[in-house]
C-alpha cells in the first residue's frame, strides 16, 4: 500500500536520533576545541544550532539537511585542518629550541 507524507512516530525517531548525535558531535568539537589552540569556539554554536533548529522547526527539505550535515562536517575538517597546522608549528618550534639548546 502506499501512502504519502510523513509517518510521525519515524519522524520523531529520526529527530531524536539527530539531535543526540548533535550532541556528540558537540562534545567532540567541545574536546578539539580544548586542545587547539587559538579555535574559535563560535562555529560549534553556529553550525550545531542551525542543524538542531532545522529539526525542531520540523522542516522537511531534505535539500537543507544535506547541506546542514555537509556544513557540519566542512566546520569539523577545518578545525582539524588547523589542528595539523598548529602541529606542524609546535613540531617546527620545538625542534629550532632544541637546536639552539645543542
């Protein structure tokens, strides 16, 4: 049989199963952030709100989710991008002191 529109109870599963996975990926940033320096903590409460909103508005356009999710991910590959940087710095600074030490 089929039917339109939306089936509420998965919909309210789907929401809640979202909005905890938001929740970790806050976490997660929450510890990178802790860890990287000079990381602007702003991008997890912009990008992690937008995402939840668009949930708890129950908007439907699943075009929107799509980039939501993608903009998500594109925050969190840029603070590991800056992550590696900040590495790649700290790896370079500590070599040059324990070369002016010798």
């Amino acid at each position: 049989m089929l039917t339109s529109g939306i089936n509420q109870d998965n919909m309210s599963r789907l929401i809640s199963d979202i909005e905890e996975c938001c929740r970790k990926m806050d976490k997660t940033l929450q510890y990178i952030s802790n860890v990287v320096e000079n990381t602007e903590a702003t991008f997890r409460c912009d990008a992690g709100n937008q995402f939840r909103n668009h949930f708890r508005d129950l908007q439907t356009n699943y075009t929107t989710i799509h980039d939501n999710i993608l903009g998500y991910a594109s925050d969190l590959n840029m603070v590991v991008q800056r992550y590696q940087r900040n590495s790649e710095i700290n790896a370079a600074d500590m070599r040059r002191a324990s070369e002016e030490l010798l």
